[in-house]
C-alpha cells in the first residue's frame, strides 16, 4: 500500500487563510506518501511568502506564475503531477479527516479501480452547510446532469493526463472533462466523505454555473433527440436553482457529523 503515491494538487490566488487551512489539512493526513503541488497564480497577498518558508510533512512543490485562470492552473498541476492516483484539493477546502487518503488508497489497491468518486460537504441553497453523496450512477447519466463533485473524486493521473481542461470555461471545467473522460469507465463510489469545500468562490456564482453546465449539455447532444431532451434538462436545472431547491442526494450537515470528523472514518471495507 505504502507505494502507492497520491498526488494532491492545490491551486490558490490570493487566498492565504485558505491556503493555510488546505496545506495543514493536507500535512495531517496520516498517509505519508503524498506528493503535494501548489499552484499559485502569483498572489500578492503574501501566498508567496507562505509558500516558500512553509514547512510540509509530505513531499512538497509549489509554482507561483500568472497564469489564465482556473482551468490553466488545474491543466498545470495535472502536467507536474507524479503520483499512482491524482485529487484536486483547493485552496480553501479540508480533507474530512485524518485518515481520507489512507482509507482511499487502500480501496484503490482492494478494489482495482481507475476512478473513484466519494461525498463531500458544501454550501447549498437549502443549508450553509450540507453533506452530498452522490447517486451511483454510470458515467453516461453524466449526459443529464453533473453528480460527481471534483472535491470528492479520485483517478489515476495517467488516466487524468490523457485529457485537458477545456480554459474557456470558469466554473464547469470538471463537468466537461468527465464527459470526455470517464465514458466507458466504471465509477467506483467510496462510502466515505472526502472533503469539506470552502463557501464562496466563483462556484458559487449559480447562473454562471447553470450557463455553462446548459452549454456543455448541449456540446455533447449527438442527436436530435439528445438535444431535446437536453434542452428540458437545462430549463428543469435553471428553475431549481432559481427556486433554491436542495439535491435530494444531500442532508444537512449536523453537530454530531462535526464531531464524527475528528474521529477515525468508520468505513474499512472500502
């Protein structure tokens, strides 16, 4: 298990209390065999100088270069990464506990899978805080609509270095390269929660999101009929967020879910 090597890729811009939050979260992690590679967008708040002193437990690099926005940087850490499997953690977001990456790898040797997708903690319209776990769903209901939030999914990185992020789009970029990535491949759903995501952020902007998702939809509608049935997907999708309607795959996160985190995950035949 111990050479299996995680590459855990971390993009920040001026961001340093998230960014600090994310490298300790990472630090923590009991699996030693991480190599961790920060990309920062030549923040000028002091990431920098963060970046350069900090002291890791875990193999650590950073880049600190202008570049173009998110994709850029996520297609930057995909080209520098190393490792048997590949996650992106942002600047911001925290790994639900301790023992996460151990309890993944440990599936990925069990199990033989290529990609895996867990549960995450997020904003929502009905909660500041909710606990979503995805539908275990094969990869072409990815057609209708995004269920694989990328703070929770796992892949390996030469599966992952095959594809780029498309760098026109701002929020949905994980969307469109799971459409162009994932057909054929059977997702592996881990009965664990990942990570918690940081509110806020360019995500959090739900028209933007919506837009896109409604674009990328379209993009892969092969048929006449695909279109259509596309086209009733989006209208579906833009009134439930305009009405601020919660997934039905999520439930609110509680007290005692806090406390759980603290505590080693319960999930060991994973």
């Amino acid at each position: 298990m111990s050479d299996c090597l995680v590459s855990i890729v971390t993009i920040t811009k001026n961001h340093i209390n998230g960014l600090t939050e994310t490298l300790t979260s990472v630090q923590e992690q009991d699996y030693q065999h991480i190599e961790h590679l920060v990309i920062d967008g030549d923040s000028t708040d002091g990431s920098k100088e963060l970046l350069n002193t900090y002291v890791h437990s875990k193999h650590y690099v950073y880049y600190s270069e202008a570049d173009s926005g998110i994709s850029n940087a996520f297609n930057k850490g995909v080209a520098k990464s190393s490792g048997h499997l590949i996650f992106f953690l942002n600047s911001g977001d925290i790994f639900f506990s301790n023992s996460v990456i151990s309890e993944v790898v440990a599936s990925y040797h069990q199990k033989q899978w290529k990609c895996a997708q867990g549960g995450v903690i997020a904003p929502s319209h009905s909660s500041p805080e909710v606990i979503y776990m995805p539908p275990k769903l094969p990869a072409h209901f990815l057609h209708y609509f995004m269920f694989l939030p990328h703070q929770g999914f796992f892949c390996e990185t030469s599966l992952h270095q095959q594809y780029q992020f498309d760098e026109s789009l701002k929020t949905s970029m994980d969307y469109d390269l799971f459409l162009k990535m994932l057909p054929g491949l059977e997702i592996f759903y881990l009965p664990l929660v990942v990570a918690k995501r940081e509110p806020g952020g360019i995500s959090s902007n739900w028209q933007l999101r919506v837009s896109e998702h409604a674009q990328i939809r379209m993009k892969y509608a092969t048929t006449r009929v695909d279109q259509e049935i596309a086209a009733c997907i989006n209208a579906l999708v833009y009134w439930k967020n305009y009405l601020k309607i919660g997934s039905p795959f999520s439930r609110q996160w509680k007290t005692e879910d806090a406390a759980n985190s603290t505590a080693s995950s319960p999930h060991k035949n994973i």
